[in-house]
C-alpha cells in the first residue's frame, strides 16, 4: 500500500500539516502535532476508522484515494515465501510413536 494523503491535500490546496491539522479539528477530529506529522511524511502502519472517515470527508475523497493498493509489491513477496516453504528441513511429527506393551 502507498499512503497517498499529501497528493491528495495538495489536490485540496492544502500543502502545510499544520493546515491539516486545523480542518481536521474544525471536523471534530484532534490530533497531535506527532501522529499528524507521520501521517503526513509516512505510510501508517494502522488507522482508526474513524479516523479515516473524518480525513476522506475534509479531503472530499475515498480511502481507496487515501490508500493506492501495489500488487507489484505483494507479488514481489510471494517467491521468497514459496523458496522457504520449498526448503528441506525438520518436519514435526504428528501423534504417538509409541511401542506396543510387552506381551
């Protein structure tokens, strides 16, 4: 995923964070001088929902403006998961092995 929201600000005419920052409180939505600023300059690892919602409507946009999905990069990942899969190793045993009781 690519974090698209300063394309998406400058397409509003909002080009400063701390603008942001402002319509986002003017929306009932306060936020930090910290979280705005990785919202701003990095890809999150996690949003609230709500959060989003009060973003999309200020921006006048949807997530999927917000959040440009990459196939490249998820396809790049899946032969190293299939090389390490494919790759001998110790294979656990399932169940009992145990002997019979002698006779």
């Amino acid at each position: 995923m690519r974090w698209n929201l300063r394309m998406r600000a400058a397409q509003q005419g909002i080009w400063k964070s701390t603008e942001m920052r402002r319509l986002l409180a003017e929306a009932g939505l306060e936020i930090s001088h910290g979280k705005m600023s990785a919202l701003w300059t990095q890809t999150p690892v996690s949003i609230r929902l709500d959060d989003l919602e009060v973003i999309c409507a200020v921006l006048d946009c949807t997530p999927a403006d917000l959040m440009i999905c990459e196939p490249e990069k998820a396809a790049a990942r899946r032969p190293a998961q299939q090389e390490a899969a494919a790759k001998p190793g110790i294979k656990p045993r399932l169940g009992r092995h145990a002997s019979k009781p002698p006779a």
